[in-house]
C-alpha cells in the first residue's frame, strides 16, 4: 500500500468511528463532515469533561487580531475514559493545535479528532488506539495466510 | 461431659444434618455481578460494539480471508460486512409495514433532536459500560448511555401495569451458564437497526408494542467478555424473529458517570446521510 491510500484508509475509518462514537446519543453526520478535517491552533478557555459529549472552547487569533472562540465537540466521558482521558486532560490556559471535522455550515465548532500540545505530545480518542490495534490483527491475520499459502505445495 | 451436654450436642448434630437434608441445593449460576465495557479491540468484536449477526460476522471472517481485500481500508470491510448483514438477513425478514419505516434521518432522531432517552430495543445494544448486579430475587443492570436503569424480576411476577414502558417488563431465569431474560410490554420506539459499526445507513426502523426480546448473557470461555445473544420477535415489524449478537469487555475499574449535560442541537443539516 503506497502513502495516499493509507492516508485515505485511515481518514476513512476516522471518519466512521467519528460517527460510530458520536451516534449513540447524538447524531454525527447532521452536523459534521467526516469527509474533512479542519485544523486551529489557539488557547483553551474550558474543558467540560460531561455526558453525552465532553465540550471544549478555544480562543483563536487570526493574523488580523481578531479572536474567535472555537467550540470542540468530544464523545463523552463515558467514551474517553476508555483512552485515559480525565478531567485535567487539558487545561484552560493551554495552547494547543486541534484537528476535528468541521460542520457542513462552517461554524467555529469541530468533531474532536487529534489535540497536539505545545510540548509536541498528542491526545487521541479512543478510536485511534482502537484502530491501531485492528490494523495490527489484520496485518498478523494476512502473515499467517500467506504463510500458509507459502507451505502449500 | 454430663449426659445433658451429650444430648444436646447429638440434638444440635441431627438439626443439622436435617437442615442440610431439607434445604434444596441452590442451582448454580453465571457470575456476571460487575462493571462492564466496550468491547476488546478485536475486529470482530468491535465490529460488534453495538450489535451484530452471525450472516455480517461470516462475511467479515469470507473478507478478511479475500487476499483481494487485502488494499482495502478495514472500515470499508466493516461497510460490506455491515451492507449484507442488512440486506440478506434483516430487510427480508421485515414485514411491509416495517420496510415504510427505515431510512429515518439521524436528524429526526429524538435522541439527538430532543436528547430523548432511548428505548428497550435500542438501550440494550448502547456502547459503552454495563452495570450487572446479581441478586436472590431479581438482577439490576445500568447502561452507562442516558445511565438507564432496569430491573429483572427472577420470580416470575406480572408487570405492575397494563400499560407499556419504554424499558418494558422483564423476567429472567438461570440456564445453567446462562442468564436469560424476556422482556415484553415495551412501549412501540426506534428499532435498533440503525445503530451498528459502521451504521449500514440508511436503514432504520421501528418496532410495535408487540416486542418481545428474549436476552441470553454469559461469559466467555476466558471470563474477560460478557457476550448477549437477543431474540427479537415482533409481528408487526418482523416475518420471522431476528437474531442479534453484542459484546462486552470486563472493566472493573470504569464507573457510570453522571448523563446530565445533553443540550438539543443548535445547528444541524438534514439529508446528509450516504443514500
């Protein structure tokens, strides 16, 4: 598999574990595009670590001056804690650079997909753990068939 | 020892032998008492966090074993899995009346639309922790989605009232590793069909008050997961009854937080769901 399919296989998959996580209580797809992603950079102004969705503003500077105040949307407590998540995860003061899928209107608000600290260090979802250890099953699963395949006369 | 201690002791010795004699052995049971959680991250458990089939699951294992799948995204083998557990096995055992009501628009979905609680039929496949608490004369379960609470009565009784309920009425036995419970009188709600991983969009659905689910919780030959195999069968929705599977994860160090912080949407775009 060359790069541009990997990088498609795993928007794709983030894209239908964005949904499948959000689905539970609140529908996905009526407000976000999981085809895309969005990235802002700014300050966090609160962490709301709640059922059903974990909530986060963000103060972004555009080259003008201008602040605009961005609103994160998480799975819930329920879900995050699953990826060690809790409630001093982030902190308000912090700056950070979210990636998310943006709204199909083009709101300040974003589907939480990937947080970078200023330190470099990531915060994931649970789906990117789970996802890691999916592509590993399928990679040993494809070794032993073709293994087998190899000790086929 | 006097004659009297003798005797007393002998006494106390029969007492007990005939106790032990006359009380009838208590039938052994599944311990399922805990806190559990989302599925292992296997694929094909987690192709059944919600719920799943036998026929999606067969198809999975035929794709995963397809050297041609071997470029495709797992999330696309999750997508066929999911498209022909729909269409070979749920849509032909819909009645006519059912078929009127699938591709309900997740923007209509009181859940979302209203942050109404779910129903029976869809709160048993909720993702996310399940709370078991064995007892003498009835089990307590709590889904950590909408934190939805339930009771199943292990003596049989009646429901309280005529009326159905969105949780219905259950009543649940011990089949030797087993746990199973029946459920009925639930009120007329969402259909779980729509719920899946992926969601085989656009395929919702409804279901009557004439639901009755029958659930069988055991344990896995290892102890760490907690399968459900549900029997649905409802006369108007369904020709025949449809089978669902789900899976758990032990976790005993997770809690059920408090759900209080749902908000009705603010923005939100109808029709943007895959047709």
């Amino acid at each position: 598999m060359n790069t541009e399919p990997r990088v498609i296989a795993i928007l794709a998959i983030l894209a239908l574990l964005s949904a499948s996580a959000a689905h539970a209580h609140h529908a996905f797809a009526p407000v976000y595009d999981g085809s895309k992603t969005v990235e802002i950079q700014g300050v966090v102004t609160s962490f709301k670590f709640v059922n059903p969705h974990a909530t986060m503003t963000v103060d972004v500077p555009d080259p003008a001056g201008n602040v605009a105040t961005w609103t994160i949307e998480f799975a819930g407590r329920l879900n995050l804690v699953n990826a060690g998540w809790t409630d001093d995860s982030v902190a308000v003061g912090e700056r950070i650079r979210v990636t998310g899928n943006p709204t199909h209107t083009g709101s300040p608000r974003l589907f939480f997909v990937e947080i970078v600290r200023e330190n470099g260090t990531v915060l994931g979802g649970v789906r990117a753990s789970r996802l890691s250890a999916l592509e590993e099953e399928r990679k040993q699963r494809i070794q032993q068939r073709e293994s087998a395949a190899s000790k086929t006369p | 020892m006097c004659e009297v201690g003798r005797s007393f002791r002998r006494a106390l010795q029969i007492s007990l032998i005939l106790l032990c004699a006359c009380t009838p052995a208590e039938a052994p049971k599944p311990n399922l008492t805990g806190m559990w959680s989302d599925p292992p991250a296997k694929i094909a458990d987690t192709f059944c966090m919600f719920w799943c089939t036998d026929a999606g699951l067969a198809r999975l294992d035929a794709l995963l074993d397809d050297p041609a799948s071997d470029e495709k995204p797992i999330a696309a083998l999750y997508v066929l899995a999911a498209t022909a557990q729909r269409d070979e096995y749920l849509r032909p055992r819909f009645t006519d009346a059912a078929l009127q009501y699938t591709g309900l628009d997740p923007a209509d979905d009181p859940g979302f639309l209203e942050c109404e609680p779910w129903g029976f039929a869809r709160e048993i496949f909720a993702p996310h922790q399940l709370k078991i608490e064995q007892m003498t004369d009835r089990v307590e379960m709590q889904y950590g989605e909408w934190t939805i609470r339930r009771t199943i009565y292990l003596d049989g009784r009646e429901p309280a009232s005529a009326s159905p309920t969105a949780m219905g009425h259950s009543v649940g036995h011990y089949d030797g590793e087993a746990l199973v419970i029946e459920t009925s009188s639930i009120r007329a709600n969402l259909a779980p069909w729509g719920l899946g991983f992926p969601s085989p969009w656009p395929f919702d659905g409804r279901h009557s008050e004439q639901l009755r689910v029958q659930e069988r919780y055991s344990r896995s030959a290892d102890g760490e997961s907690l399968l459900l195999t549900a029997t649905m069968e409802d006369p108007w929705a369904l020709r025949e009854p449809v089978v669902l599977k789900k899976v758990w994860q032990w976790a005993p160090d997770q809690e059920i937080s408090p759900y209080e912080s749902c908000e009705k949407p603010t923005e939100f775009t109808r029709g943007t769901i895959p047709k």
